[in-house]
C-alpha cells in the first residue's frame, strides 16, 4: 500500500491544479513552468504506466516486502 501511495503522491505534485513540484523547479532554474511540464511528460506517462503496473498486478509491489521477510 505505501508503495502505490508514494508513487500516486508523485503524480499529484507533478501535475495541475496544484503541481507544487512544477513551481519549485520553476523557481530553482528560472525557467517557464510550461517548458518544465512539456519536458517532464514522458516522465509522467511512464510513471502513470508503473501507478496502473503496481496497482493491477499486486506480485509487483509485494516482492521486496516478501523477500525482506515483511510479509
């Protein structure tokens, strides 16, 4: 469960209507948030593709918990 929620919570920095980590790199690189988000969107499709991936198939996201002995 953590693991999807950590990776969800990426996604929802990264994108609007708050998209707080658009802004502090906007601000760290004094570039425009709309050249950050047009070159962070293939970033953001493949980690939406990972989201559906650790979500849809549970063997993903339980490995490392099963291998450290967790579960």
């Amino acid at each position: 469960f953590a693991i999807i929620m950590c990776v969800n919570l990426t996604v929802g920095l990264a994108t609007p209507p708050m998209g707080l980590i658009l802004f502090v790199a906007s601000s760290l690189t004094n570039l425009r948030i709309e050249v950050i988000a047009r070159e962070m969107l293939p970033f953001l499709a493949i980690e939406i593709a990972v989201i559906f991936l650790i979500t849809y198939i549970p063997a993903l996201s339980m490995t490392l918990p099963r291998l450290l002995g967790f579960l």
